[in-house]
C-alpha cells in the first residue's frame, strides 16, 4: 500500500466519537456512569509443581549420545590395534 493510496477517513476515530458524546452528555448535566470493569482471574501457578514436572520430562527424555563424526570409526580401529588385528 502506497502513502498516497491511504485514506484518513476510511478509519473513523471512535475514541474521539466517544469523548465527544461524554463530554456532550456532561454539559446536560446528565450522570455519567462508568460500566463495570470486566474483571479477570489472576491465572496463578505454582512454581514448585511445574519445576518438579520439568524434571521429570527431562529425565524420561533422555537426548541421545552425540560422538563426534568419524569418532566411532577411530575407535573401533583403535580396539583393532590392541587385538593386533589389521
């Protein structure tokens, strides 16, 4: 979208609406009455519980071994030198 296909008025500015129609209702000396905020649940967690369920993920995942490339095969070579194989 190009700056000079935006257009202002195609996004009205409800907030200004808004204080406009309060603002008006206040100079009638009507009451002016604020709604009741919505109130929501804290959502709270209990740090022990979700560490001790961590821990025990962790153990029942264990990674699997890394060796290095290649590390297997000198290795191997290595136990065939010992046993005087070739």
């Amino acid at each position: 979208m190009a700056v000079d296909d935006f257009d202002i008025s195609n996004y009205p500015d409800r907030y200004q609406e808004n204080l406009t129609k309060l603002v008006e209702s206040k100079v009638k000396g009507e009451e002016i009455v604020q709604p009741p905020a919505e109130e929501e649940e804290p959502m709270v967690i209990n740090l022990m519980e979700a560490l001790e369920k961590s821990v025990a993920q962790a153990k029942q995942k264990k990674p699997p071994r890394q060796v290095a490339p290649g590390a297997a095969d000198r290795a191997r070579e290595a136990k065939q030198r010992k046993r005087g194989g070739a």
